[in-house]
C-alpha cells in the first residue's frame, strides 16, 4: 500500500509539470502584447516600448522564458505583477484563505444537502422528496452562479436585510456566497449519490442483509449508504476544481476577496505572472486534493485496499 | 408518475417566477417607510455635522494611488481625496490658486513662475515648498517612474528652477495653453517627495499627499481607507469648507457587480455607489429614500472614429453616407432610457470652446445616404450589399471589450442601422485594442472617450502627427487646415480667440463627417439621503471636502 502512495505521487509530480507547462504555452502563445497593455500607446515611443519588453525578459526566445520560469518556480518565486511589481506568491498567499474558506463553506453544503436529498430520495422513490432532490440537482448544475447569487442578494439582503450583500468580513458575508456555491455542488453530489444509491440497493448483498433479517432502516444507512458514498467522494475531488472555478465568478458577485478575484483582474489587466501564478497555484491545490481523494478510498472501500 | 413529475415541474417553475417578480419589485417599489437602512434619516434639511465615517463604492479597483502613475478615472476619485495640485480650474474655465497663490507667464509663453503657499506641509510632516514642486515634475519625466498618463498631461515641460524657497518656474519646450489647466488635474498632483523617494515602486500602496484626506489602508479588492487630514486648511475656491474635512473617514468599497453594488446602497450597506446602471437610475429617482447625483464627465464624448486611412471612408461623401444613416437619438435613447444625453461635438458640453450650434445640426436622412453612395458607384449586389470593382462595402467596427457602458450593444444597432443602407458592418469586439487599432490600424471605425480639462485634448485625436510621433491618430487625418487650427490653439493666448477656434475646429470635424459622436458620459451615484453636499470639480470628479452625513 505504501508503495501504491509512492506511485500516486510520482503521478501527481508529472501532472503538475504538465500544468506548468501548459499553462505557460498557453499565456505565451496570446497574440497580444502584455508591454501595450501596461503602458499609455499613446504617448509612449517604441524605445519605450522595447527598453520596457527588455526589462521583462519577454524578447529572449520561448525556451529561455520557459526555463528561467521553470527555475524560478522551483525556487518559490512566481514572479512580480506586472501591474504593480507586487510579488505574486505572497499575494495568492495572502487571497488564498479566503477562498479556502468559501470552498470549504460550500463543500460542507454540497456534502450535507447532496448527500441527505440523495440517499432519501433513493429510498423513496418517486414520492415528492425524490422530486426535490431531482429538482435540486438540476438547479444546482444548470442555474449560472452569478444568477443564483443575485437573486439571494435580492430576496435576502436588499428585501430581508438579513444578511450583507457584499464584503469578506465575518461569517455573515459568508452564509450567501456559499449557500450560491453549494446548491452547484449539492447539486452534483444529489445525483450521484442517489443513482449509486439505486444501484447498491439492488445488489445481491442488500438480499441477503434484508434475508437476515436486518431492519431496513440498518441496512440503508450502515451498508447501502457506505457502498454509495464513494462514487460521492469520488465526485468531491473533480468538485473541488468546479468550486475553485466558481470562486472567480462567486468572488467577483459577492464582491469578495480571495484568489478568483485575482485571476479575473488579472485576465483583464494581462497580467501574465499573476495569470501563471494562481492557474499553477490552483492546479496544485486540486492534485493535492484528488491524491487525497485518491488514498481516502483504501481506507474507505476495503477492495481497493485488498487489491494492492 | 410521470404526470406528477410534471405538475410539480408546473409549480417550480410558478415558485421561480414569482420569486423573480418578488427580486424585481424589491428594486422598484421599495415604500419610503422605515426599511432597515441604518443610515438613512427620514428628516431632510439637517445641518452640516462634525464626523461620522462614509462608505463609498467604486465600481472597478484602482491600479495604483500613484497619481503620476496611474490611468484609470476610478483611481483619480480616491487620488482627489490625497493630493492637492498648484491650481484649480473654476467652472468658468478660468484657473483659480491652489497650492499655488499666483504666477506669470514668461512673454514667449515658455515659462511659468509660481509663488507658493508656504503654510503646507505634506501628511508626513515634509514641508511643501519650491523644491517638491520640482521633484514632483522632473519625477514625471523621468523614465524610471514609469509614469502614465501624467507624462502626456505634462507635456510639453522641460525642467524647473528653484528661484527662492517658495518660488518655481517651470519651464516648457514650446509654448503651450493647455499647459495650466492640465496642471489642475488630479494625476499632476503633488506627491511628498520624502515617501516617493523612501517607497519607489511601492508608493502607490503607501500614498503620502497634501490633501484633504491621509491613507490609512488598502485591502486588495476589498476597500481603500482615508481618514481626515486635520491640518488641511489649503482648500481650493470650488469647495465651500476650506479647513479640514467633516468626515472622519472615507472607506472606498470595490463592488465590480453593478447589481451587488447597487444592492448595497439599497440594503444599507454603504452610504453611495457610483456609476448606476441606466435601468436602476429611474428607481433610484423615484424612491424617497435615496438621491442620485450626475454630473456630465468633461472632454471628448463617447465617439467613433473614421480611421482615414483606409478606402472607401477617406472620402468625405462616403462617411457623409454613414453619418446620415446612423440614428443616434434613438441608439442613445434606447440603450440608456434616457439617461444618457447624446453627444453633438467632438467635445463634451462643459468644455472650453464647445460649439453648442452644433446640436441638432444633423438629422437621419436615408434617402440622402443612399444617394451619396450612388453617387459614389457603390451598387447594390444580390445579397444587398453595395460593391464596387469587386469588393463589397463593409466597415471594420472595433470596441473594447468588457461591454462597458453598453458600447457593444451600440455596435449591434449601429451594424443593424447600416444594413439597408446596403453597408456590411463587421462587428469585432476585442479587449486588445493596443494590437488592432494602435499597432495594425485594422479598423474603420472605433469608439473611444477621454476625459479631459482642455479642448488641446483634441490634437492627440486628429492632428497628422501626434506630438510624440509614435502612433498615427486614431482619426487618421492628415488635413493640413485642421493641422494648423489645432496648432494655433494649442498657443493662442487670448481666450475668446482660442473659444473661436475651437469651436471652427468643432464644425470642421462634424461637417467633413470625420466622427460619429455618441453619448456624453454621465458620472452618476446613488446615494442614501444622509450623504449631504457631495460636491464634482470641472471634470466631474468628487470632492468629500463638504461632505457631511445627517445623523
């Protein structure tokens, strides 16, 4: 089993050198030209201009730019804002706990409503609570977020004045970004869970529980439920990259700060470092996760374990 | 099952609509009786009261509290409130004393003199005097501090000599009447040279000024916090407070989302929003608890370019064609609900020298626009669109993206107006104008604005060659008799003959159909009723000098 670790991380470390590649080739290969986007071109002459991209190091050939970044990255340092020379990894450093916080704020509401509507609306099929759990899963996938977090803003905040509309001070600021970001993994997590539900019922193991004699209430919850839930935790681990993605919008809505709101300033602006810097940034956070996701099930589910 | 499935489909879909109308109401019909805005006093008429602390939403994050280094007109709302400049323009276009008491004008308009106030210290205790003034100006121009849009305002400045402790003279390469009242704007504001020195690159992050108000902090995306200077007593003729400010505090929120920013002010979370979507401003208006104020932002309206270097649009009759077919009105009068006036002129209203004969000088003429294009020997092909010697007639629009201020939607009806007129209009929405307009030129046509103190504003647009003679102009003109116009306001010292020049340049624009002029951008917040006495300089700019809130 430890070896089967060893090998995961292996893996991860290549994924990781081929986000870092990718994410590279990607800003590199942009027709635009990241020197105009920070000077006036109006008023600047092309010595200006050059002296400027020289400064940068972005006349030296691809490879070159590529490998000093390569380095550089090895060593802790992504670079400075080319907006305002401000180094980026204390910066994603400084952003990302905020986002931490409304990723984990979400995942807990995905988890407990995904899971809770799943498992009952798989026990009781057909009846009105399964059509609220089918009805949460298609909100939840196909309700654009920044919809969702405006019609919250609407009904609680400017009608109800219960909560804040915007700001990333406190709990209360919290409740309304999440709730916009759970109901989108809720509503992943609610059909998964229930179709492996459906599917584990079925099985040739849950007849011979009930042949036992086992109540069902016994056999729901401490077997069919077990089977189900890694599918569901499965699920969490591509989750996490949907809830990192959604933090650009959700940040940007909720006027929040944390690393979605960097990214998407930093596309605006062509801020190429800080573009680099929080796309690698969050690659890494999601290999992270899913290597976590991935040791998690031979602790969960007993034949991945065995088959090692 | 399946029928049951449906009718609770059926009540879904009736639960979210209704909570869409509910959504809706909430903004239209909010009653005038104690909703849970903290802030907002049902008594108005309150008088001017000592402290408090305002929240202010700005709808799109500084770049930097450099003034020499920044761009962005978001960024000059919370330089105003840090740094004071050598002089003020009054609202009669004239320049009144700031910073600076008086000053003379060398005989060949070369060099300004400037007597100094000498009670000023900046916020770190540096003492203002002959010597910040130059340090401020020789900072600009030097290459190292990277200066943006300062550098062009302060064009055409040479260098500075520091006569006594509270004497200047600037010097310039060529006379220049633009030259003072660039000097009023905020991004010529004067920085202690102390801390620019002490934080170089960073000294946007740690901004230390004259003015009103001090920094305190500035949390990334979240907000900018200023708190009063309490030894301000150097405050210019356009505010009536010429000591230290009311407020305590001046927290700037940054709320990019015009729905969340707007909701913020109707919830009670921050005292005034700016820039308040056209479909909100009538609400606002209309409910008691609330004021929105406007003011026109000065310079060059919202307006499309003819790029004159590409055939067919470098003939007057061609552009002619365009410039009858296109229905500004009701462009402007659709897309901002009549929010928005529509622009006439090259220059805004509010400017030194704007020609208001030329408004309603043009009407929509179709008839006249297909008949110049005949003329012209574009005939129609099959599919409508006119042709000649085998190429069809179309037009290159480019617009910045993101849709700031509806300027796709305009390129939509424009491309739409200019269909039966047999004109193929293609549409290219890019954030990277840089590359397409200003390196390429691929374009016939591209809008653009710029806020401005001066009418010069327009040489940098239409002159053949741009002072720095880097880039082509957007106009792409290459008109001798507007060339010399242009040049001969740039130095015309006496000011009812620069009036009259400018206002020939104006008509000369409009009448050779070199620009579409669309919309005069109106800056405009929505405020709780509490907020009381937020004054605009020339530009359109707040000023928080005045400001008090009604407890």
């Amino acid at each position: 089993m430890g070896r089967s670790i060893i090998t995961r991380l292996f893996t991860s470390l290549f994924v990781v050198l081929g986000s870092l590649i990718l994410v590279f080739c990607i800003l590199y290969l942009l027709p635009s030209d990241p020197v105009l986007m920070m000077i006036d071109p109006s008023s600047a002459t092309p010595e200006t201009i050059a002296n400027l991209r020289h400064q940068l190091g972005l006349d030296r050939p691809f490879y070159i730019q590529f490998a000093s970044y390569f380095n550089n990255i090895i060593h802790g340092d992504f670079g400075n804002s080319m907006m305002n020379s401000e180094p980026v990894l204390p910066k994603i450093l400084k952003h990302f706990p905020a986002t931490l916080m409304l990723t984990i704020a979400s995942s807990i509401i995905a988890v407990i409503v995904g899971v809770l509507l799943g498992v009952l609306s798989a026990i009781h099929r057909n009846r009105w609570i399964d059509i609220v759990a089918r009805i949460v899963g298609l909100f939840g996938i196909s309700m654009p977020t920044f919809w969702t977090g405006i019609l919250l803003i609407l009904l609680f905040s400017i009608q109800l004045h219960w909560l804040p509309v915007m700001g990333s001070d406190g709990f209360k600021t919290l409740v309304l970004p999440a709730i916009t970001l759970g109901i989108v993994g809720a509503g992943f997590i609610v059909r998964m869970v229930r179709n492996s539900m459906l599917e584990v019922i079925h099985e040739q193991f849950i007849v011979t529980l009930r042949s036992k004699g086992l109540s069902e209430r016994a056999i729901m919850y401490q077997h069919a439920l077990r089977n189900a839930l890694i599918p569901a935790i499965t699920m969490m681990g591509v989750l996490i990259g949907e809830m990192l993605a959604g933090a650009v919008v959700i940040e940007t809505v909720f006027s929040r700060q944390g690393i979605g709101r960097i990214i998407a300033d930093a596309i605006m602006a062509k801020d190429l470092p800080v573009v680099q810097g929080v796309v690698f940034f969050s690659a890494i956070i999601y290999i992270i996760v899913n290597l976590i996701v991935d040791i998690s099930y031979t602790y969960i589910d007993p034949r991945v374990r065995r088959a090692h | 099952m399946l029928k049951l499935q449906n009718n609770w489909l059926k009540y879904v879909a009736v639960a979210m609509v209704l909570m869409l109308v509910l959504g809706g109401c909430s903004i239209g019909t909010k009653e005038a009786d104690g909703n849970a805005t903290g802030t907002t006093t049902e008594g108005v008429g309150g008088k001017s009261s000592q402290g408090g602390e305002l929240s202010y939403a700005l709808a799109t994050s500084p770049d930097t509290l450099d003034p020499h280094r920044s761009g962005l007109a978001v960024s000059v709302r919370v330089i105003r409130t840090l740094y004071d400049s050598l002089v003020v323009q009054l609202p009669d276009h004239t320049i009144g004393p700031w910073l600076a008491t008086e000053w003379t004008v060398s005989p060949d308009a070369k060099s300004y003199t400037f007597k100094l106030r000498q009670d000023v210290k900046f916020q770190d205790g540096t003492p203002f005097n002959a010597e910040a003034v130059k340090y401020n100006f020789d900072r600009i121009i030097n290459p190292e501090t990277k200066a943006a849009n300062a550098q062009a305002l302060l064009h055409p400045y040479k260098s500075s000599e520091v006569i006594d402790e509270y004497t200047v003279k600037l010097n310039l390469e060529t006379p220049s009447q633009a030259f003072l009242g660039n000097l009023t704007q905020a991004l010529l504001g004067l920085v202690s040279p102390t801390a620019a020195k002490k934080d170089g690159e960073q000294f946007g992050k740690n901004p230390v000024g004259t003015g009103p108000f001090k920094f305190v902090k500035w949390d990334e995306n979240a907000e900018i916090v200023v708190e009063r200077n309490d030894d301000y007593k150097w405050a210019p003729a356009i505010v009536d407070n010429k000591g230290a400010a009311y407020l305590d505090k001046i927290t700037f929120k940054i709320i990019p989302e015009e729905a969340t920013r707007i909701g913020s002010v109707q919830s009670g979370q921050v005292h005034a929003a700016e820039t308040v979507p056209p479909q909100n401003v009538a609400s606002i208006k209309g409910d008691s608890n609330f004021q929105l104020l406007q003011v026109n932002t000065v310079g060059l309206p919202y307006t499309l370019f003819f790029n004159q270097r590409r055939a067919p649009w470098n003939d007057p009759k061609a552009r002619q064609a365009v410039q009858l077919a296109v229905d500004v009105d009701s462009i402007v009068k659709t897309l901002y609900l009549g929010t928005y006036e529509r622009a006439w002129s090259p220059l805004s209203p509010g400017i030194l020298g704007y020609n208001e004969s030329l408004e309603n000088s043009i009407k929509p003429d179709v008839d006249k626009a297909n008949q110049l294009l005949d003329e012209l020997g574009w005939a129609r092909g099959a599919d409508g669109i006119r042709e000649k010697d085998g190429k069809k007639l179309t037009i290159q629009y480019v617009d910045g993206s993101p849709n700031r201020e509806k300027r796709n939607d305009i390129a939509a009806i424009v491309q739409q107006q200019l269909k039966p007129l047999g004109i193929d209009v293609k549409v290219e929405i890019t954030k990277d104008v840089q590359t397409v307009v200003y390196i390429n030129g691929d374009y016939d046509l591209y809008g653009n604005n710029q806020v401005n103190s001066d009418p010069n504003g327009l040489y940098w647009f239409y002159h053949t060659s741009a002072p720095n003679a880097a880039k082509l102009s957007i106009s792409g003109s290459a008109d001798p008799e507007l060339d010399k116009l242009l040049e001969q306001g740039l130095v015309e010292s006496d000011q009812g003959k620069r009036i009259a020049i400018y206002k020939t340049i104006q008509k000369n624009i409009i009448d050779k159909a070199l620009i579409l002029p669309i919309y005069v951008f109106p800056y405009t917040v929505a405020a709780s009723n509490a907020v009381k006495d937020v004054k605009f300089d020339t530009l359109g700019y707040p000023l928080f000098n005045d400001v008090n809130l009604l407890k």
